[in-house]
C-alpha cells in the first residue's frame, strides 16, 4: 500500500488538475454559447443557399461549364476544418479519420487546413498541405471564408485540382456533432435534380428549365463563388461551435472522474490513516506490558 504522503502528494495533483478543468469547462460554456447562437442564426440562410443553388443548377438545362463538369485533373482539393486546440475528446481525431480512412487515395489529394491539429496530424500522416489557414477557426468571418474559398476556386479553374470538398463537423446540438464531407464541386445537376423531384410537393414540381436573364456562363460565375465562400463559412461556424460543445462535454467528463479520483484517494487516506494509528497503539501497549 502507497504511504500517505504519496496518497496525498497524489491527491493534490488530481485536485490542482480538477481545477484547470473546472475552469476550461467554464470558458468553453461561455465560448459554445457566442458560437452556438452564431451557428444557429446563419444556418437557416446557408441551408437556403445551398437548397437555392440546387434548385438552380437542378433545373438549369445542359449547360456547359466547368463548375459543373469538373476538371481533367485526378487531384481532389479538400478543405479541412478542426481546431487549434486539442483537449475536446473525440473532436479533431474524427476529421482526420474521414480522410487517412476515407475512400479517397492520399496521393490524389490537395488539403487546405483550417486548424492546427488537423494540420499537423495529417502533416504526420504524410499528407501534403497546400495552404494553412489556422489562424481563421479563432474568429471566423465571412471575409476569411471569400478568401479560402477563391483560393481553392482558383485552383479548380486552372486545372490543378478536378473537385473541391470540404470536412467539418455539424453542430447538432450540445451534445450530439456529426463529421461530414461535403462535396462542392463540381455540382453533379442530375442527381441535384432527382433530389429536387423527389423532396419537392407534387404540386410545385416543374419540368420547366431554368431561364436566366443574363448569360447563363456570366451567371455561374457569378452565383458559384457566392455558394462556395457561403458553404465554407457556415462549415467554419459549425465547426467552431462544435469544437467548444466537445471541449465543454470533455472537460466535465475530466472533472467527474476527478471528482470520483479524489474520493477513491481520500477513502485509501483515511484507512492508510487508520492503519498508522492503530498500529502505533499497539506498539505502545506493547511496549507498556513489556516495561510492566
């Protein structure tokens, strides 16, 4: 049995730890709520974009364009998101599984991370890092997401890479963040099309195409990046929310079995306690019986 400086030596570790513990919950819960009402706001507005731009695309006709007819290139651009912190249980591990044992082969692909511990466990993985925007998951806004966005698009358009995807983590709610990979172009319109038909009300269901009252060409230019920077931006709020609501449910977790860690130790005290006491009486009884 350990002595009881070490039991208590051990003790005031875990206590010292439950504290830092204690507090990073605190701060996550105050960070998840400033995320989470950011997340919750936009979502309606990005869940409209990317519906709109479906129903657009869906029903535009056979148009010809790059956007939607992908390019020669077998490279597949992905962007990345997950934290630059760890201590948030499962939460980065989860991303970078979707690609180190996702379908896609390491050597066809083209990352763009947002978020140091992604970045460097891929960096480990042997995975190239085309372009590091760690510093955007701190505060993202919609400015960083345009400059991500045609980053990656410009790369799609000069043939470097043939798709563009993106992998982050939808918030749910508190408890419950689901990692998704999201393919962003090309934008495949028969399937979006067969998706229109069959969420639409028979009623509202159209074999009409798409008319657009400037050039059909100039118009995806222009809508296309708007739905690109749009979908990267709600991927970032999504992500930062969801990184605090893991960090928050790590950190309780932690504190918990801090809690139950403290108890066993104070247990094991009090009877290394008990076991010192009793022992020392007995030697001085002896000792008494031995003198008399």
């Amino acid at each position: 049995m350990a002595s009881m400086r070490d039991i208590k030596r051990r003790k005031g570790s875990i206590q010292s730890t439950q504290q830092i513990t204690k507090a990073m919950k605190l701060v996550s819960t105050v960070k998840l709520q400033k995320a989470k009402t950011k997340a919750e706001e936009s979502k309606p507005y990005f869940d409209t974009m990317y519906q709109t731009v479906q129903s657009i695309l869906g029903r535009s006709g056979s148009i010809r364009h790059p956007f939607l007819e992908g390019g020669s290139s077998p490279k597949k651009a992905v962007i990345v998101i997950t934290s630059n912190r760890g201590l948030a249980g499962g939460y980065n591990s989860n991303i970078v599984k979707m690609i180190t044992q996702g379908e896609m082969a390491g050597e066809d692909l083209v990352l763009y991370t947002i978020g140091k511990k992604g970045r460097d466990a891929l960096e480990r993985g042997g995975y190239p890092i085309n372009g590091d925007y760690s510093e955007v998951i701190e505060e993202p806004s919609y400015a960083d997401a345009m400059r991500i966005g045609k980053e990656v698009l410009e790369a799609f358009e000069k043939g470097e890479v043939g798709e563009i995807y993106l992998v982050y983590t939808v918030f749910k709610n508190t408890v419950v963040h689901v990692p998704v990979m999201t393919k962003l172009l090309p934008v495949d319109t028969q399937n979006l099309a067969m998706a229109g038909e069959r969420e639409a009300p028979e009623e509202s269901r159209l074999d009409a195409p798409m008319n657009f009252e400037m050039d059909e060409v100039e118009a995806l230019e222009l809508l296309i990046p708007k739905y690109i920077t749009s979908m990267v931006y709600g991927g970032l709020l999504e992500a930062s929310a969801s990184e605090n609501g893991a960090r928050m449910q790590a950190m309780d977790s932690a504190t918990s079995n801090a809690e139950e860690m403290i108890e066993d130790l104070t247990l094991l005290y009090n009877r290394a306690r008990q076991g010192a006491i009793t022992q020392e009486l007995t030697e001085i009884i002896a000792g008494a019986q031995a003198i008399g």
